[in-house]
C-alpha cells in the first residue's frame, strides 16, 4: 500500500473517532456514573412567575442513623450556564 493510502486511512479513522467524541455528550457521561441513589431529588420547586423560574434541591441521603451527619453538611448553590436562554437543569444532575 503506498504511503497516500496509509495517511488516507489514518485521516479517516482519526475523523471517524473525532466525531464519535464529539456526539457523546459530558454531561451525560458525568450523569450516568452519578450513583442516584446517594441522594433525594425534589424537583421543579417555583421561584418566580415565569414558568422557567424553577429549582431542583438534592439531600443526601442519609448514610448514618446520626440525623446530625446530613443536618452538618454544607450547602452548594449551582446556577448551570446556557446563557440564561438554553440548556436544562437536568443536564446537570451530577453536581447535586
């Protein structure tokens, strides 16, 4: 095989693979190795008018008889980006 051939065949593995990374998504990824039972979700609790203006709270769940243990955790707030017009609160599970 001549050695146009063989880059012929290296660009297009290289291409084929550069698109499969492209379509998996990140967050996706990071979602599904998020073990779903560490935590209780309550979901799309308003806070505003606008139908968007909506918020999820993750509490860990409780790992020790001690209530204490989970009362003593901190508290994280997470505005996910999207330029305020796009994306989706559900993209971004893993972080609670």
């Amino acid at each position: 095989m001549s050695l146009f051939g063989k880059l012929l065949i290296i660009v297009g593995v290289v291409v084929l693979a550069g698109g499969g990374l492209i379509a998996c998504s990140p967050l996706k990824a990071l979602n599904a190795v998020t073990p779903g039972a560490a935590y209780q979700k309550t979901a799309d609790i308003p806070y505003g008018a606008n139908p968007r203006q909506q918020l999820d709270i993750y509490i860990p769940q409780k790992t020790s008889p001690d209530a204490s243990v989970v009362a003593g955790l901190p508290v994280v707030v997470f505005f996910y980006g999207g330029s305020w017009n796009n994306g989706s609160r559900k993209d971004y599970a893993f972080v609670g």
